[in-house]
C-alpha cells in the first residue's frame, strides 16, 4: 500500500476527523506499528494528543498526554529546530542526552519511535509519530510519514475551517452571542433535571431610539446590552431570539446565584445607561417542558417592563 491508496482510502470518509483517524489506522498497520498518533501545539507551545490509534492490546496514552511542553524533550527538540524528523532507533541512544524523554517515554513502552513535523504557513503545528514500528520498514515509514504530514496538515486546516464555520452559524452577527439556531439546539439537548436559570431579557424603548436618532443607535443599544449580558453570564449562555429579546440558560448549583446574577446584570445595565426588562425563571428539576417555562419566564419580564415604564413615566 503507497500514499496514494491511503490518501485515497481518507477520501471517502465523510469528516476530517474520521479521515485522520483512518489515515492513522492505515499507517500504524502499514508499518506494523504499536501506536500512530498526531500531536498539536497550542499559542503557548505546549503539545497535546489529539489523535491516536492503537495496536490490538495495546493500552491507549492519549488522555494522558496533554500539554507537554517541547523544551523538555532535548531530542525532539534538537530535531525539531532543524526541521527534521526524529528518530529513535534504540531508546538507550537517548538516555543520557535526553533523560527526561528517555524516562517518559520508556514508561509508555516505546522501544524506538518516528516523528516528523506538521507544518501550516511555514510554522509548526505539531508532529505526527508512529511508536515502534517495524525495524525492517524503519527508514521507509520515515520517509512516508515526512510525504504525508503535509496532507495531514491540510486536513487538520479543514477540521479547523469546518469548526469556526460552525461556531459563526450559531452566532448572532451583530452581537456575538448565540442565535435562534443555537438556541433550537441548546433546548434539545438540555437536561430538565438540571438546575437551570432561565432569564428572559427584553430592551426597553428601541422603538423609541430607532425613530429619533436611527437605527445605528439603536444597534449600539442592542450591542451594550448584549456585552453586560455576556460579561455576567458569558456569551455562550447568551440566545438573541428576537429583534429585542434575548433569552440567558445558565446552568447553576444554587438557586441563590440567581439572584446575585440579576443584580449585577441590572447594576452594569444602569452603567452603561440601558433599560432591560429581566424575568426569570429557576428551574430545579421540577418543569419539564421548557416552553412552558420560557414563557413563564416571559410573562415574569412583561411584568418587570410595565413595572420600569411606570416608573420611568413614559411608555414605548
């Protein structure tokens, strides 16, 4: 089997995540190896695990094997810099110049190893290794790994393409927080045996805004409200519903944390100088049907909003 059979094999799988994973198996059985693998980097240049096929009866380490930092593995280090593959043959070879790797990776069973770079734009992104493969096809699965980790790095663009397509399709463009799509999903897979806060929030005198200064300023409205939501909240709890409305789910252990919450909420609305009408529902296990209990939620706002235009003497 070459890289055209693998590639082609990775093709038809029907996501990047399956695709990898099926490259991995090709190749950890290709060369008769105990484990293939992918590592990733992140901004602070510590490597995680993020892929890994194992042998028949070999234990997996991936959950083990999270933010490692480079720098205290010399060899993959040294190789690294020089932008070429490591190389392990005998794991005795490394043991004085490499202790630390040496000791950890003799207590994962690794005998000899390869790894090579995984490249986008010229800097690293991680490396893609095999665990003790066969010594007779050594050098060849060296070579097929350093012609594959490009296509690996495409793919690894892929995933990450498809997940932030994902992430803007259920983000409201003008606020950044969560969409009607979001929402639709959220509510499905929400537990009602969970104790949830649902508060419902509604802008008071948009209309008003709208008409008198344009529609720019009223957008900016929505914006400052949405922001104090968000920073008490965050903005993955955050659902804009409406022109208006939003709708906060938040999953808590206290029913008193609620109330802490919607305080500091209406004290950052009066800051930044935004009139929202809050009504809120907890949810302690005892509703089971969440459109009843957004609508009570609803009510519980219409109420507050008749409450804040009386006081405020004026109506929308």
């Amino acid at each position: 089997m070459g890289i055209n059979d693998v590639v082609s094999i990775v093709l038809r799988t029907s996501t990047p995540k399956e695709g990898i994973n099926a490259l991995l198996e090709k190749v950890g059985t290709l060369f008769e190896a105990d484990r293939s693998y992918i590592f990733e980097s992140d901004h602070n240049n510590l490597y995680t695990n993020t892929y890994e096929w194992c042998k028949q009866g070999i234990e997996p380490v991936i959950d083990n094997l999270k933010d490692q930092p480079l720098e205290s593995y010399e060899t993959f280090k040294k190789a690294f810099n020089k932008h070429q593959p490591v190389i392990i043959k005998d794991m005795n070879d490394i043991k004085e110049s490499d202790p630390y790797g040496y000791t950890s990776l003799t207590k994962q069973h690794i005998d000899k190893l390869i790894a090579v770079e995984i490249q986008r734009g010229g800097k690293r992104k991680g490396f893609i290794g095999l665990d003790n493969p066969h010594m007779e096809s050594f050098d060849k699965a060296c070579h097929f790994l350093s012609t594959v980790a490009g296509f690996v790095s495409g793919m690894l663009k892929n995933r990450d393409d498809l997940n932030r397509l994902s992430i803007l399709s259920k983000r409201d463009t003008l606020t950044g927080v969560m969409n009607r799509t979001a929402f639709k999903i959220e509510l499905e897979h929400l537990d009602t045996a969970s104790q949830t806060a649902f508060i419902y929030a509604d802008i008071n005198n948009l209309k008003r805004v709208n008409d008198r200064y344009g529609h720019d300023a009223g957008d900016d409205m929505i914006r400052n409200a949405a922001e104090v939501m968000s920073d008490i909240v965050g903005s993955e709890n955050v659902y804009r519903i409406g022109g208006d409305e939003f709708l906060m789910i938040c999953v808590l252990e206290r029913r008193d944390q609620v109330d802490d919450i919607l305080k500091r909420m209406r004290k950052k609305f009066d800051t930044m100088h935004v009139s929202v009408a809050l009504g809120c529902v907890w949810n302690d296990g005892s509703w089971h049907n969440f459109e009843e209990l957004i609508k009570e939620a609803d009510r519980r706002m219409y109420i507050n909003k008749e409450y804040m235009h009386m006081l405020e003497g004026e109506e929308e």
